[in-house]
C-alpha cells in the first residue's frame, strides 16, 4: 500500500425530500447571496427549480441566475459566472444539475478570487488557492463532482477539454435524493452508470501495491452498480436501485478507491480528446466505448487483477484457460454496457474515422504527453485503442 492522504470534506445530505431542508442547510453554513447556477430546462420541467427558489425565500436568502450549462461544460458561461460572482459578491455559488454544472460552478468559484482566465487552471498554468464555497444539488448520478476534487470544462473556442484536481474543488455540502434521478432518460442513465465504473476501475486497475481493503471497496462498488444499475435501466422509478447509484457515484469519485494507490486515467484522457471535439457525444457513452479495447490491450500486464475482475465482478466461470477468462471478462462488460444501451464503438457515436489521428494527436499534447501506468500510452498506443474502438 503507497502512501496517501484522504480528504474528504463535503457534507452529504442524503435521502428523499433533503432539497427541501436546502434554506435550513445554507443558514446553518451562514449564507446570505448565492450565485444559483443550473443546466437548461429540465429542472424548472422537473418542479426542483420552484423547490429551490421557494426554499431561498423562506430564508430571505438573496440570489441571482446563470442558466445555460451544456453536457459538456464551456469557459465562455463560466467566464459570464465568474463576472456575476464578482459583481453582485455571492457568498455560494448554488450547482443544481449533474457533474457539467457542478463543474462550471467549481471553476466559476475559483475564478472568481483570481483576476486571469480560470482557464489557467484548467491547463495547469496557475493553481488556485482560494474559492468561493459550492452547494450541489445532484440530479444525475454519474460523474461524482459532487464529492471529488476535479473539474473538466472545455474551451470552446479552441474545442480542448482538459481538467485540473484541486482541493478547491471539494463543494461544501451535497444534497442526494435519489428520487431526483427519476427521470432521467435511460440513455443518460447508461452514460451514468458507465461513468461511476470507469471512476473506479481506472484506479483498481493502476501500477500500485497490493491495498486489499482499497480494492474490495472498489470490487463491491463495481458489483453493486452492475446490479443496481441493471435495474434502475428497466425500471426508472426503483428507488432502492437509483440511491446504490447516487451514492456509488459520489464514493467512485471522492477518493476513497484510491487510498494506498497511485493511478492514471489514460481511458479518461483519451475520451475528453473524443467529447471536446464532438461536443454532442456523452462522456460516459464516449468511456463505454474506449475502455475494452484499452482492456484488451492491458490485461496481459495484470492478470491478477483482470482474473478478480472477470470472477467477481463480470461473474464469468472459471476454467483452466486464465487468458480466455479474462478475455471473458472484458467481453462481458462490454455486453453489459450494450445491454444498458449504451454504443460499443466510436463509429455508433459518429466519430469520423479520418479525425482519429487528431483525436491520438491532441490526446497526447501534440506528442508531448505519455501517460504511464500499467500499460504506456504515447501518441501510436493511443492511436491503435482509437482505431480498436472505431
């Protein structure tokens, strides 16, 4: 087991109805303005919208509006946040959506304290040392910002995605109603649900030590959202299924599967290339897509940890063949993600084969970057997962 440290300091307020304790929870943290922050229309469609700003008002707290959040979040909005912040000095900054508005909110939030681009951040040129707090009140379980340290925006005006980790990042207090997810399509839910996999197996399957506390964690995340998942996709109104997944999302990304490991998300890293170039793609979808052919690639270099992942997690039988199980293994996720609805190739995404090249190319920085962990992935081994996957 390496050494780490765990920081986890979001306060979660989860279960039905908690969005309607929302004004006892923002007077117990003494709020007064807050920059409410959300996606389209889905939440004024949904009632939350009337829930929040009926809960604002009981508590006479002050609050001004950004809406407008796209899937993948954009600098241009979060520029236009980070004026209103300054402007009108809100105390909070109020995310009420998925993991793209949590993440705009984050970097309006550090932004907001600096006098540059808070894209700086993003590229890693500057690190942000103070913020403003954020409350988030999830609606789609998937991405985790609710509980993690990182933020993923895309610039578009030159159509990169990149993302920074910063303790900066860690929202003050998380509001989970499962109930809240209801009605989310099943595609969204699909996207989801690959999502909180790919947070977790991206760091079971990393260049580390033996952590066996760490990785049973992540081994019965991973089974439970199978299961769960399973569920929630032919019945959207299971509660039971839908809260394992909100609560799954938030523990896949906080941290705690990595505690006593040292990861690299190469699949992650490649996907951001996918879905800042096609904006319309899902990120889960794009993940869904990528990861087995990253898989078949890797397993060779643990077969160990593919052998736990094919028994335990993928439920394959074992035979005398340790080769033809994992590849079972992989083969099976694959036909679960399928089964979910979710596309198994870049092309049913409608990547254009002649742009994988870029993608591999910008991937990689123009060439700069390698990304080391269990296997090396430099510009020809991004290439060669791209084209697997197409």
């Amino acid at each position: 087991m390496r050494n780490f440290n765990y920081y986890a300091p979001t306060k979660v307020f989860f279960g039905r109805k908690e969005e309607e304790k929302l004004g006892e929870i923002l007077e117990s943290f003494k709020i007064k303005k807050v920059l409410l922050h959300y996606g389209r229309s889905s939440i004024k469609k949904s009632g939350l919208y009337d829930t929040v700003i009926a809960q604002l008002k009981a508590k006479n707290i002050d609050f001004v509006e950004l809406g407008g959040v796209d899937a993948n979040p954009k600098l241009s909005l979060v520029l236009k946040g980070v004026e209103i912040a300054k402007r009108e000095k809100v105390d909070l900054i109020l995310a009420v959506g998925g993991g793209s508005v949590i993440d705009s909110s984050k970097l309006i939030a550090v932004g907001a304290m600096v006098d540059f681009s808070p894209w700086k951040f993003s590229i890693k040129e500057e690190t942000p040392k103070a913020h403003i707090p954020v409350g988030a009140i999830l609606t789609i379980s998937a991405a985790g910002s609710d509980m993690s340290d990182s933020c993923v925006i895309t610039n578009d005006e030159t159509g990169k995605k990149r993302g920074f980790s910063s303790e900066q990042n860690r929202c003050l207090f998380s509001i989970l109603d499962p109930e809240l997810t209801f009605t989310v399509s099943k595609f969204q839910t699909g996207c989801g649900i690959v999502d909180i996999m790919m947070h977790t197996l991206e760091r079971y399957f990393s260049d580390s030590d033996e952590s066996i506390l760490t990785d049973s964690i992540a081994i019965g995340l991973l089974r439970t959202v199978i299961v769960a998942g399973k569920r929630a996709i032919e019945d959207p109104y299971d509660y039971n299924a839908r809260a394992e997944l909100m609560w799954a999302n938030s523990l896949s990304h906080n941290g705690l599967t990595a505690c006593g490991r040292e990861y690299v998300m190469s699949v992650h890293q490649m996907e951001h290339e996918i879905s800042g170039m096609y904006p319309e793609i899902a990120h889960g979808a794009g993940l869904g897509a990528i990861w087995p052919q990253w898989a078949m690639v890797a397993y060779k270099t643990q077969i160990e940890r593919f052998k736990r992942f094919a028994y335990e997690v993928m439920c394959v039988e074992k035979t005398n063949d340790e080769i033809k199980d994992v590849e079972a293994g992989i083969q099976a996720f694959k036909k679960y993600i399928k089964d979910i609805g979710m596309p198994t190739s870049l092309s049913e995404l409608g990547v254009k084969e002649n742009t994988l090249e870029d993608l591999a190319y910008n991937a990689m920085f123009k060439g700069k970057r390698i990304l080391k962990d269990i296997i090396t992935v430099d510009y020809d081994m991004a290439l060669k997962i791209l084209k697997d996957s197409f």
